[in-house]
C-alpha cells in the first residue's frame, strides 16, 4: 500500500511505542495517538485493514475512534437541526455545526459513535448523563441543549461557541499572569459548579476551552468520558470508556496524556481530584508557555507523571509564593494531599485578582478555609461579628473614598420588619454616595416607597410615595424618582410634596441622567421616551426594530457624561434577552450581551449583568462602549423575576444592594401523576408553565412558557428533552389530530389563532383573526374547531370555527362566563365551565343545536377533562384542592354520576390533562416561593475585580 509521506514518520513512532505496551492497552494506545490527526488516523485504519502482520501484532480487534470514520453529514436533519457544515472530528466523532430551526441560532451537533447504539446498556448510561450534564447552566461550561437521534445512534447538541481555544492561544506564548488568572478563575468557576453535581470532567485541557471574542471562557465536551465510562473496567486497563460490540473489548483512554492525573495513568479510580489535577496542569502552561510534563510519546508522558517533578524554574519570576503554593497543592502526585475542592483554588486566584497581601488576614491559606461557594474571603472580621449581634441592627457605612477601586468589601444585610414584604415591583434604588436604599413593599396592606439609611436602623416610609414602584435616585442624590400607576413623580428626600413629571404607562425602568433628563422604559412593545426632570411631555427616544422582534426597550441607564443608554431588548427569561447601548454620538446601537434581562454600569469600569441568579462583571470601555475583558462572578442567590426587572443597584463607587433568591415569581413543576395519586417530576425547567396538553401519541406535552412573553414548548417525555417551538407571543398550544398545534397568537388582548408544525419549522397559517383573547378547545366530529373566546363585554363563550369557511357561530354563548371548552373524544359532547351560578363550576351538554346540559361539580370546579373512552370526566374542586371523577352515559340519554373524590392533589389553577391511553395526568404544581424580604448588602462590591481588564 501506499502511506503519505508527512505521515509516515509519526506512524512509524506510533507503532513503535505500541508494541511496548502491554496487549490489552494497544488499540487505547492508538485511539490517542492519533485522535488529534485525521490522516494518521486514517494511514493506520488502512494499514490494519490490509496488513495481516500489523493487525496480528496488536492481538486484538481495534475499533479507532469509535467506528465514526468521515461522516459527511452537510444538509441532513437532526430533529429540528439542520447541519450545515463540518467542525472537526476528535476521539468520540465528529463535530458539526448546525442551524436551530426553533431558536434561529447556530449550535453544535456532536455525533456519538454509531458502536454505541449497539449497546442497550451504553445508551441508558448515556441518556442518563446526558440529562444530568443538561442541568449545568452555567455562564462558563459549554452548554448541552439536549440529545437526538442519527441513523439509529445519539447525538449531543451542545452550545457552538465561536473564538479560539485555550490551545490556540498558548500557541502564540506564555499567557500574562492577570489574563491567565482571569482565566483560571472562570475555568475553576465552571468545575466548582461540576463537581456540586457529582460531574467530572477528566479531560480537561487547552483544547477543550474556548475563549470568546469577548473574553469569556466556555469548558466544553463536560462529562464525555464519564458518560460511557464502564464501572467495571478490569484494573490493568487504562481508566475511560470501554465501547463493547458482542464479546469484544476495547478501551480508549480519553484523558489526554499530558494532562492525565497519576491515577488515571495507573487505571485507578477517578474523582474530582483528577479535575484540579488537570486544572493545575493548564494553569502552569499559561503561565510557563509549555506543558508541566513533555514527552514524544505515551509511555513517556506517563513516565514522566508517575516518576518526576514539574520544573518550577519554567515559571516566571512574578509568580507569586500565593500561586506557586497553590499550584503545587493541584500538582500533587498523591490525591490525599492533592487540593481537595476546586472551589478553594478559586478562592486563592480571587485574592490574588483582588491584590489582597500576602501575609494579611484575607490571605488565610486555602487548607484553613470552608471549601466550595462558603467561603467569604473578602469578609471583614469586624462587620461579621457585628452581624452577628443582629441581623437587623445598625450598620454604619463610612463615607466612601474619591477612587471607587479602593475600600475593602464588606458585608450587611437588611431584613425586612414582621408584617412588610416587597412588592412584586420591589426591585431596590441605592443612592450615588451608597448612604441609602430605596424599596417598594407592603405594611398593614399598604404598598409604599421605603427607605433605609445606612447609618440607621430603621426602614421608615416615604411620605408621598403610596402605591409607588420604580424608584430611581437623581444624580445629586437629593430627588427620588417613582412610578405612581401611569405617572412618573418626583420627590424630595428630605420630605415635601410629590411633583408629577410625565405620563407614560406601563413603566419597565427609569434613570435619571446628568442633564436633568429622565429615560423611561415601557412593558408595551415599545422603545425608550425621554423627558425633563422639570417635568414636560415624553419624547421617543428609540423605536423597536425588526430585529427585536415584539418586544420591548427596558429598564435604561443614563450613562455617564452622557455617553449614550444602556439598555435591555427584554423578552422573558425564557429567551434570549440582549443588553443594547446606544450611542449618543451617532445614534446607533451596539449589541453588548445575550442571555440577560438587565444590566448597569459602575463607575469602577465595569459592565455588571444578571444571568441565572448571579450578578457577573466584566471590564467596560465607556468611550468606545465596548467589553473588553472576561466576566468575573461578583454575587450569587440575586433573585430573579420573570419579566426580567433588575432586583438589585448600585451606587456610583460601586456599592451593591439586591434581594436575595435563586428565583422570583412563578415556578411551576410539570408533573406526571398516575390515577392513584402518586407523582412524578418531569425534568422540565421549573418556569411559569400553562396549559400542559398531551400529544395525540402521549409521547409529548405541548404548553406555553412565560409570565408576560409566553411561547409554546413541546416536551418530549420519553426523551426528557424540551423544545421551543414559538418565537414572539403565544398561548395555549392545542394538537390536532395529525399531530400539528393550533395557538394563539399576539400580545395581551389580541390574539388570532394560528395552526403550526410542533417542531417550529415551517410556516404557520393563521385560522381565525380575531384580536381578542381566544383559545383552542377540541375538535367536533365534523372536524370544526371549538374555542373559547372573549365576547363582546367581558364574558367569555364558546363557538365554533368552520375551518373551510372560517364561519363562526355560536355553541355556548350566554351573560355568564363559558371557559375550559373540553370535547369528547368522539367529538360529540362539551365539558366547560361556567360562572352562571355565582361560581364556577363544570358542566356537559351535547354539541348538537338546542342541547341541554347537566352539571358534573357540586361544590365549584376550576379545570375539567375526558377520559379517553369518553365515559368519565375528571375535574379539580375549587376549595378542597382535590381531583374528583364522575361516571357519564350518553345513550339512551344523557346522565352524569355523582362526584367521586379520587385524591387529594392540587393542580395549579386546576390545568391538567389525561393522557390518551387514560394512565396519567400532566399537571402543574406550585414549586416553592423564593424568600422576599432579605435585602443584601456589599460595600465596595466590585473590589475583587477591579484590576480585571
């Protein structure tokens, strides 16, 4: 045969360490070698398919790179992903990149080995990790979105994440110590939230980082290894995944050699250890600009980590005792004297970011320290103890200092008083100077403005400020903005009369900038308005665009010296929300970030955002109004509400008071519940879930997602995967019978009803424009389509749409309320609601003209359903939060049974759903309420990364 020259060299090399291993470590061996190089990789798959004396040679059967060959997959489908070109290939497949129908974005499709599709056990052991990976959401691990299939064999979709890798950097050279710290705190940021979960990585390295153009660093291929990884590998094998095909073994070692912990070169059982192994590893190459151990081939690599020392002298003389220290306790050959937690590695490289001395009582050494996210290594001694007296005594800040980098960071807490909570629109104002933090919440049934100052220990109100929201600060800190309903006040501090400035309804944020100007937000579709403090009429400022969609301009910042507007493009939690600036020079805008709902500017130089209950920061050029460094985590547990508004502020040096909570307003639990009682939680996300119905197949769930953007979602049960299959406003998706959905469709009290695919690809056709709220109910038996909708006054009633003519006439249309249209599986019979009685409760009638009806509840009833064979109707009681059934004939005439309590479960808002086989609900259930009256507070907030450029 013939070889390629530039190959041949290195073949011959790869041969010759193979034959000095032993038999059962070769074909491992080789699935290494040449897993970085396609064309060696394929010289030695064509070499052992022809060359009887190489094959008899490795005395084993040899499966290289897990049979993925050159897949050439441009053009083909992945459940809603479209591939449209290859990435790369590594030791698990190749990678593509694809086109995401449902979200409009690009993401990457990892396809698994078709081997393992073989092995029923090798798939439940997959599926299994991949659920657990799918819930690291975290802003710095590549994400996993979810799993599909290809040819009968799985595959990832994961997060495409554009920039070079790690490895690609340290091509050009040793990394400076600040950048390489930046980086390290990210990369050991991710494997703290890994290993909280039970995840290891263990095949951490440069290649498998990305740094984006905006300095966030993504670790990816999380959990790979671990996901195929045999528990009962033999002792003499290499420890990694053992890919089984009948009586064949073959194991691939999938930690890279250089990087690969002693025990995992010894085959021993791995943990979290290996990790920080791995992290020590790449932290000294940025810094050295060359790998601890280097070697030419894999015995030496091993060799050389089981037998000798890293070479200290490689690091540069800068590096600090602190970080040599820290370095030395990863490098650790022996696990029990290895860094136990990854979280104190953090910890030590944000002292050292902070520029906390050496030898002061925050450089307390890391084996001292509570690991993981306990620790608080910027706490002063003093504050604490002071805490510690009362959580709701008096806490005295100082004055701060001219320069807003300087001060130590220091801790408090505001807990609100026995018998007040925040509002809903709660969300805090800190003065400029940081003396003082502004609230809304409610006293004796009251909603007010109330303000704790600092120096005190009281929370008083402010006089003038009934039913306020919104609170903002002028910037001399003598004037407090608020939102009184459809007006926008001012008011003194110091006390006085309230003076109205505008009218704008719907306020989504307020700032007030130094030319005396109020920005304003609308929760309308709308942009920005502007108007003079003085008070005057709001002048538009932007306009909503194509490209945001139907959504709207919120919770602006005035930016400082006039600069321009910071500002969120806000769509709910449950999408991609941007920060946007606006530049007051040129009128344009600049996207900044997605994935956040808010944002704010701090004079220390920094851009700080909330993402997933944390607050992270990231160096902000305010002249070119660009990022310009990696994000730095400043605070956690920073509640989250569902539209997005900013639960937390800031003052001009950087001072940070938000309200504690790892989410805020609604979040339901989608539940599989069998007719005994008994429940299941489904895996997924807990949001503002509605309306849960089953397919006609019970395979999957269509819902709608969200508190104030609602779009309809497809959960797939069997699966556990989730898919957005809407992009705008829509509500309560209903399946037809050839498994499509009809929704509505529009913004609040203007919904027509559109038909669509449930995998969001294709266009959609609108059935019935009606520009009032609307609903799906069933289909009849002559396949006309029954919907609930508003009628002329208030009241809701039931019709029927002929989808042919688009004629509409009425089934169920009276004073009272008609709502929860339910159709009988053979299309003949009504199940609804009605309010006609005071109260409402569930009622059948036949579809036919002139039908009566009987009523199903006794004592109210909030959400009705069929049974697949349609002879019983299940219903939740309106006061006893239990689901009752009761037994229905239609011929000769028909009857309905008396109520029959079956458990005493509660849906929420009584939605529910039967499956079509009549086994089980789906339900929604209330998930636990965040805490809301803890107000945090942190002087000097950014300290910790204020030299992070």
């Amino acid at each position: 045969m013939t070889l390629h020259s530039d190959n041949w060299p290195r073949l011959k090399v790869v041969f010759a360490d193979a034959r000095a291993l032993p038999a059962n470590l070769r074909a491992g061996y080789l699935a290494v070698a040449c897993a970085d190089d396609e064309g060696l990789r394929h010289e030695v798959e064509s070499l052992l398919a022809s060359d009887t004396h190489a094959k008899s040679f490795l005395e084993t059967p040899v499966v290289l790179l897990a049979d993925t060959g050159a897949q050439r997959l441009e053009g083909l489908r992945v459940g809603p992903y479209r591939i449209t070109s290859r990435i790369g290939a590594g030791g698990m497949g190749e990678v593509y990149r694809a086109r995401d129908a449902t979200l409009g974005r690009d993401v990457a499709i990892k396809m698994l080995p078709r081997i393992l599709a073989s092995d029923p056990d090798r798939l439940a052991r997959f599926d299994r990790e991949a659920r657990t990976l799918a819930s690291l959401n975290h802003p710095h691990i590549g994400a996993i979105y979810g799993v599909e299939q290809s040819e009968g064999a799985p595959a990832l979709i994961l997060e495409l994440v554009e920039g070079p890798t790690l490895a690609d950097r340290l091509a050009q050279g040793p990394v400076p110590l600040t950048e390489a710290l930046g980086i390290a705190r990210q990369i050991a940021d991710a494997l703290e939230a890994a290993h909280a979960r039970g995840i290891v990585h263990r095949d951490l390295k440069p290649a498998n980082i990305k740094i984006t153009p905006k300095g966030i660093v993504k670790v990816l291929d999380f959990g790979l290894a671990k996901v195929v990884t045999r528990d009962e590998a033999p002792r003499g094998l290499i420890q990694g995944p053992i890919v089984t095909t009948g009586d064949t073994r073959v194991g691939l070692i999938m930690g890279t050699p250089s990087y690969m912990s002693p025990e995992q070169a010894r085959g021993s059982p791995v943990d979290k250890r290996t990790d920080i192994w791995a992290f020590g590893c790449v932290l000294y190459e940025m810094l050295a600009g060359r790998t601890v151990f280097a070697a030419a081939t894999v015995s030496d690599h091993t060799t050389a980590i089981l037998e000798r020392d890293p070479d200290w002298t490689m690091l540069p003389e800068a590096t600090s005792p602190d970080l040599r220290r820290v370095l030395r306790r990863c490098l650790a050959k022996d696990p029990a004297r290895r860094l136990q937690d990854i979280g104190d590695a953090r910890v030590e490289i944000e002292d050292l970011l902070s520029g906390a001395p050496e030898g002061s009582a925050d450089a307390v050494p890391s084996h001292a320290r509570p690991s993981g996210r306990r620790a608080v290594p910027w706490a002063v001694a003093g504050a604490l103890a002071a805490l510690a007296l009362t959580a709701f005594g008096a806490w005295r800040w100082s004055r701060a200092p001219s320069d807003p980098k300087l001060g130590p960071l220091v801790r408090s807490a505001v807990v609100l008083p026995d018998g007040m909570e925040r509002t809903r629109l709660g969300s805090p104002a800190l003065s400029p100077d940081g003396t003082m933090v502004v609230f809304s919440a409610v006293r004796d049934g009251r909603a007010q403005l109330f303000i704790r100052r600092l120096a005190d220990a009281q929370v008083t109100p402010v006089d003038g400020t009934e039913r306020g929201d919104t609170p903002f600060f002028s910037p001399d800190g003598h004037w407090l903005g608020f939102a009184v309903g459809d007006e926008i006040k001012k008011v003194r501090i110091e006390g006085g009369q309230p003076q109205v400035v505008a009218t704008l309804p719907s306020i989504a944020g307020a700032s007030w900038g130094d030319d005396d100007t109020i920005v304003l937000g609308q929760r309308q579709s709308s942009g920005l308005w502007r108007v003079p403090a003085r008070g005057g009429m709001p002048e538009r400022l932007t306009t909503v665009t194509a490209a945001d969609g139907d959504n709207d301009h919120r919770w602006p910042q005035v930016l400082p010296r006039g600069r321009g507007v910071l500002f969120s493009v806000s769509t709910g939690p449950e999408e991609m929300a941007r920060i946007v600036v606006l530049d007051s020079r040129t009128g344009a805008r600049k996207d900044l970030l997605t994935g956040s709902a808010s944002a704010r500017y701090v004079a220390t130089g920094h851009l700080v955002y909330a993402r997933n209950a944390e607050l992270q920061a990231v160096p902000f050029d305010l002249e070119r109004l660009e990022i310009t460094g990696p994000a730095v985590r400043v605070a956690e547990g920073v509640h989250e509400d569902t539209d997005g508004t900013p639960e937390y502020a800031f003052s001009d040096r950087g001072d940070l008071a938000y309200f504690a909570g790892w989410s805020g307003g609604r979040r339901d639990v989608l539940t599989l519940v069998s007719m005994d009682g008994s429940a299941q939680e489904t895996a997924f996300p807990r949001l503002p879930i509605n309306g849960p119905r089953f397919s006609p197949d019970g395979r999957r769930i269509a819902m709608f997602v969200g508190a104030a953007k609602n779009n309809a979602w497809v959960y797939d049960i069997d699966r556990a995967s989730a898919t957005r299959v809407t992009a705008g406003r829509y509500h309560d998706p209903m399946w037809t019978k050839d498994g499509r959905l009809v929704v509505s469709k529009g913004p609040p009290a203007q919904h027509d009803l559109v038909l669509r695919s449930a995998d969001a690809e294709g266009p959609e056709k609108t059935l019935l424009p009606w520009h009032r709220p609307q609903y799906g109910g069933g289909w009849m038996a002559d396949g006309r389509l029954v919907i609930e909708r508003e009628g002329d006054g208030t009241a809701f009633d039931i019709v029927a749409l002929d989808l042919a003519t688009r004629q509409v006439t009425d089934v169920v249309a009276t004073p009272a309320s008609e709502e929860r249209p339910r159709v009988s599986p053979d299309g003949r019979w009504l199940a609804y609601l009605s309010n006609d009685s005071g109260r409402h409760e569930a009622f059948v009638r036949g579809l036919a003209p002139g039908a009566g009806r009987q009523r199903v509840s006794t004592n109210g009833a909030v959400g009705i359903g069929w049974a697949p064979d349609g002879r019983t109707l299940y219903f939740t009681g309106l006061t006893d939060r239990a689901m009752w059934a009761s037994r229905v004939t239609t011929t000769p005439a028909l009857a309905v049974g008396p109520p029959a309590r079956m458990f005493g479960i509660e849906p929420y808002l009584g939605q529910f759903d039967i499956s079509p086989d009549g086994t089980r609900f789906a339900m929604l259930q209330r998930g636990p309420s965040p805490p809301r009256n803890r107000l945090e507070l942190v002087q000097n907030a950014l300290s910790a990364v204020r030299d992070v450029r």
